[in-house]
C-alpha cells in the first residue's frame, strides 16, 4: 500500500492516458477521410508537404509513426496518431491539474487532490471539441499535449524556483524546448509566449536571471527546433503534387520553392485574409460562449468561474499568469479569425477551463488539512467531501454518454464511398477530375500516393493561392478545359450548366464545353442597369405543356449581389399567366461569381396552365436581389412565342 501511495499520481497518470487512448481508438475513423484528415493521413507517410503552416515536426513525427507501426491502413495509423496525443494530452492534464492543487491548496488532502485532477483529465478527455479531433487524423491532439505540457513544466518550475537553482534552470530549460518544438506544429503556441515570460519573470529568483545563464537557455530552446522547418525546401522538390503539369505550357504551382514561398507557407499567408479588422461582433462573442457551454454545460461554466475566484481569493497570482491571460489571448484571437473551423482552435481554452473546474469543485469542500491543523478530519466533513467529490463526476459521465455518438467516426466510411467507384471507372489516360471543394479531392491523393490507384488522374480544387485561374470551380473548370484533357466533375453540381455544356457519365459529370461561343436563336440588345446584358433568348414549347426559355446572360462587370432571374408568360393586355423564377446558377456559380464578358445561358420552364388556348404570348423576363426582392430595372418584354394547346 505504502508504494501505491508514493505512485499514485504516476499510476493514475498513466490510467488515464490508457483511458483516453482506448476511448478514442474504439471511435477512431477506419480509414480514409476527408478534408484536412485527409490530407494528413498520407502526408506524412510520403514525407510530403501540408498546407500552411507546414506543419514539420507532425510531418516528421508521422513519418516514423505510419512506417514503424502496422495496425490497418496508413490512414488509420494517423487517426491512432491522434488517439495517441490525446491519450498523452489527458494524463498531462491530470499532472497539470495536481500540480496546481498542490502549490496552490496545500489545505487539500493528496487523495482530493487526485479525484479533482482526475476529473478535470476526465472532463477533456470526454469534452466533444478535443474527443473529435482525437479520432481522425489532425494536428490538434499533438498541439494540446504541447499545451498541456507546458502547463506542467511551468508548474514544476515554479515549484523548483522555490528552492534549489540548479533545478530550476533545468525546468527553465525544458520549458524552453518544449515552446520551440511547440512552434514547429502548431504556431498558436505564440498566444502563451508573452505570459509564459511574465510568469518566468514573476517566480524565477533574480539572480539567475542576472547570470545570464537564463536567458541563453530560452533562446537555444526557442530557436533551435525552429531548423526543422528547413525540412520543407529540403523535401519540396521531391513532393509530386506540389507541381501539377496539365498541359504543355499549363502548369499549377501549388508551392514555391523560394524564400518567397516558404516564408507564405510558414507564416501562413494564404489564411492573412481571414483575420477581421475592427471591433467583436456580438454574435461571435455568443459563439464562443456557446461552444464553451457545448463542452462542459452550464454547470461546467459554474464551477470553472467558482475556480477562477478561488484562484483569485488565494492571490495564487503566478497559476493566474498561467491560466488566464493565455485564455484571454486564445479567445480574443479566435473571436477576429475568421476561419470555417474555428472551433477547433478553442481547444486549448477547454483545457484551461477544465482546470478551473477542478478548483471550483475543491473550493466546494473548503475542508481543514491535518498538515495546518494537527487534527484529524470530521467524519461530517469527510462525507461532504467525499460526496461533492463523486457528484461532480456525474458531469464527465453525461459529457461521455451525450458526446458518443455524436463524434463516433468508426463507421465513417464516406470517402471510400465517393471515390472507390470513381477510380474504378474506365475514365480516359491523365483525365482531370474537378471539385468545387480541396476537402473532396484530399481522398484522391491518398489512394494515388499510398494505394498508387490511377496515379494519370488530376484532382482540381479551388486554391487559397497567387496564381490566377483556380479562384472559383468556374474557374478552375476554364483551366482544366483548357488543357484540353478531358474533364469530368466528381460529383453533380447544380448550376454549372449555366456556364457549360455537361453530360452524365455515372458516377461522373463530364464537362463538354463552355458556351461562350453559343448563339441564341433570337438575338437581343437589353441592359439591365450598367450589371447584366441580355444578348438573346432560346423559347421552345415541349411535350408536358411546359414552355422552355433559355436567356442568354452577359456580365458586363463583377456584381456583388445575388439576383434572381424570372420568365413570365403574358397574354396581349400584359396579365401574367405562368411564370418560373429562381437563382441562376444556384450554389455553385450564383451572380456575384459571374465574370464579365462570359456568356451564361439560364434556362426556365414554365408549365402552361390548363385553361390556356391556341395563341401567340408574351415572353417578359427581369431579375431583382435576393432575398430583399429589389428589382434591377423593369420587367422587360423580350419577344412571343406561338403555343399550340392542341398538341
């Protein structure tokens, strides 16, 4: 008993490792996966290049990780990747948590110690942010695990600086190693750096700041891990998909190998646009709190400002460094960028919470330690301990049982779905295959790259990037066709007939041509406003007493609005009698897309009602702004067409 007791952390440390590492390895995805999971499950294993910011140290790790383990497919490896750090993330959490009661409670027995830094583990461990990024491959997990890391060993710092400088110079440096290695993954960790200074300067004793020895260390810890960027020159020209040759004078460059391209890709150029200018829009202050709720729910949010508070009232000053000013930073820089998955980027702010709660639990049991008072604890303080204690590990288990199934990936198969049947289709020898989504084509280049399936084949995406051509899938369609390869959409896009002439090819779309050098049967000259010109129209009556009208487009400049076009059907005195409206080229290619000069053929069909007889009609069309349904100039009559009732 006496040797459980002297390592009952470690013990407890790695069992919840264990715990977590189970947990997430039970719902890891299976296999292939979209997206930015997508792309980290082969990266790595070829020793290739991410996206921005480069990612080394992952990529390098990785690397070893896909070719020294053999359990499933390169794809599941890296999901167990993430499920590795994020086991490694929980029993970190739990050391930082009992590392933080000790030097900041010493009131607290070490059994309560351990259950509130238990739960605190507990509640990440379950948390629905970090448990999804825990099961598919991402960089998040290793990025708390450096988070949490440095939580600890500035703790330990702080607890060395107390006594012996040898010691403390040698957390001092750990904790300057584990900064730098930080920031060759995950460049969030510069959000801590200021506070970690101010915490360094507020408990290291002065003179070994005055010897110099400090600072040194800081510096060889920051800097030196940073040469693990030097991994990307080095393996850029060896990358196949970083250089795509389309045609004999089209060549997609989706990384620079200069010092221009590399200083963009670490610093992450391609997302500067994404950060706001000016001030915090009330609804991304109600995001933020409400991903917080979502994670640990309001009874979480109680007992993490009942920490706060304790921390505060016990002028714990340095563990408030530690905490809250990172935070803050965190929360204050994901509130102004504005990227699609920005809840993600919360995570390390979970954490912190999460250790705030196992304050507010303790400062719930304010009990008299036997080491200040020299007697021994009442039972009626006991129970109340020992029941507040257990209560409040009701909230991991709810955590646990409502986050389930909502972030359970181990039948995610989705990937395989879409593109099994597609690189088992007979397409044509170097064929490109377009998507209006980078997140769709990621699967691709994995069975390309790993599998080795259909390597002639091209996937084409949208780019975040300078070179001109790949801003929108109209775009990148233009380039493709313009390789003359033949082309195919991976998926039906509705609204991108408007611009091309397309033909199903299960389970493809095949992209004909444009219809630039289409002509109308009627030839028109009509402006509405100084924004579109109609410059013809097509109207034809089909079987099923419907009319077809196609109108024949023209930008004349780039709009930044959304419009909808209609056709009205009228009889001689003006009454309209069917109609059709809707959004030209609906989510794919709507009006603010449209590129001047380009000729864009927007059909409509209209039924014709019943009571209709023999006779020649009215066709009028218009556009107004949608949804506020202002017009863009009159409805226009554009012409007649003869309907046959008979027929």
């Amino acid at each position: 008993m006496e040797k459980l007791r002297k390592h009952a952390d470690l013990l407890l440390t790695l069992g919840l490792m264990g715990m977590g590492f189970v947990l997430y390895t039970i719902t890891a995805a299976p296999s292939v996966l979209m997206a930015d999971a997508g792309e980290f499950q082969f990266v790595p294993y070829i020793a290739g290049i991410t996206h921005p910011t480069g990612y080394p140290l992952y990529t390098i790790l990785g690397w070893a990780w896909t070719h020294l383990v053999f359990i499933g497919d390169v794809a599941y490896r890296m999901n167990l990747f993430s499920a590795l750090w994020g086991g490694v993330t929980i029993g970190l959490t739990y050391q930082v948590a009992a590392w933080g009661l000790r030097l900041g409670a010493s009131e607290c027995p070490p059994p309560w110690q351990r259950m509130c830094s238990a739960l605190t583990a507990s509640l990440v461990m379950v948390s629905g942010t970090f448990w999804s990024q825990a099961v598919i491959a991402e960089v998040y997990t290793l990025n708390s695990a450096f988070v949490a890391g440095v939580l600890y060993i500035a703790l330990r710092l702080w607890d060395a600086s107390k006594s012996e400088n040898v010691t403390t110079l040698k957390w001092l440096a750990a904790l300057s190693l584990v900064c730098g290695l930080s920031l060759t993954h995950h460049r969030t960790m510069l959000l801590f750096l200021p506070w970690l200074g101010l915490f360094g300067w507020a408990v290291i004793r002065r003179e070994n700041w005055a010897r110099g020895r400090a600072l040194w260390l800081i510096l060889a810890g920051l800097l030196l891990p940073q040469l693990l960027y030097l991994y990307i020159p080095w393996r850029a020209p060896h990358v196949p998909y970083l250089e795509l040759r389309l045609g004999a004078a089209q060549t997609l460059a989706l990384y620079e190998n200069s010092l221009r391209g590399f200083l963009d890709l670490v610093l992450g150029g391609a997302f500067g646009g994404q950060l706001a200018e000016g001030p915090v829009s009330a609804a991304r202050l109600e995001m933020a709190f409400t991903l917080l709720r979502d994670q640990f729910t309001w009874v979480g949010i109680s007992l993490g400002l009942m920490g706060i508070l304790a921390i505060i009232r016990r002028r714990m000053w340095p563990l408030l460094i530690l905490t809250t000013l990172p935070y803050l930073s965190y929360v204050a820089f994901n509130l102004v960028y504005f990227i699609g998955d920005i809840y993600v980027l919360f995570i390390p702010t979970y954490l912190i919470w999460a250790v705030w709660i196992g304050w507010g639990v303790w400062e719930l049991v304010p009990v008299i330690s036997t080491s200040r008072s020299g007697k021994g604890l009442s039972s009626l303080r006991d129970w109340v301990m020992v029941s507040v204690i257990i209560l409040s590990f009701s909230l991991p288990v709810f955590l646990l049982v409502r986050n389930y199934p909502l972030v359970d990936q181990s039948q995610n198969r989705n990937a395989a779905h879409l593109w099994q049947p597609i690189l088992k289709t007979s397409l044509p020898q170097g064929s490109l295959l377009v998507s209006n989504d980078r997140d769709e084509i990621m699967p691709m280049w994995y069975y390309q790259y790993v599998d080795g399936l259909r390597p002639d084949l091209f996937g084409l995406f949208p780019l975040i990037a300078r070179q001109p051509g790949y801003g929108d899938v109209a775009e990148v369609i233009d380039s493709a066709l313009a390789s003359n390869r033949p082309t195919f959409l991976i998926k039906a896009m509705p609204g991108l007939e408007l611009k091309y002439e397309l033909r199903a090819q299960e389970p493809l779309v095949q992209v004909v041509a444009s219809h630039e050098n289409s002509q109308p049967q009627h030839t028109l000259d009509v402006s509405f406003g100084e924004t579109l010109h109609l410059i013809g129209y097509n109207a034809a009556q089909e079987p099923g007493d419907t009319v077809r009208v196609t109108l024949f487009w023209k930008p004349m400049q780039k709009m930044d609005r959304r419009f909808s076009s209609f056709v009205h059907l009228n009889d001689a005195t003006g009454k309209t009698l069917s109609g059709h409206d809707h959004q030209p080229g609906g989510d794919y290619y709507p009006t603010e897309k449209w590129k001047p000069g380009e000729v864009l053929l927007d059909t409509h069909t209209l039924p014709l009602p019943k009571e209709l007889t023999t006779g020649e009609y009215q066709l009028a069309t218009g556009l107004y702004v949608w949804p506020s349904m202002e017009r863009l100039g009159q409805e226009t009559n554009i012409g007649t067409i003869p309907i046959d009732t008979t027929k």
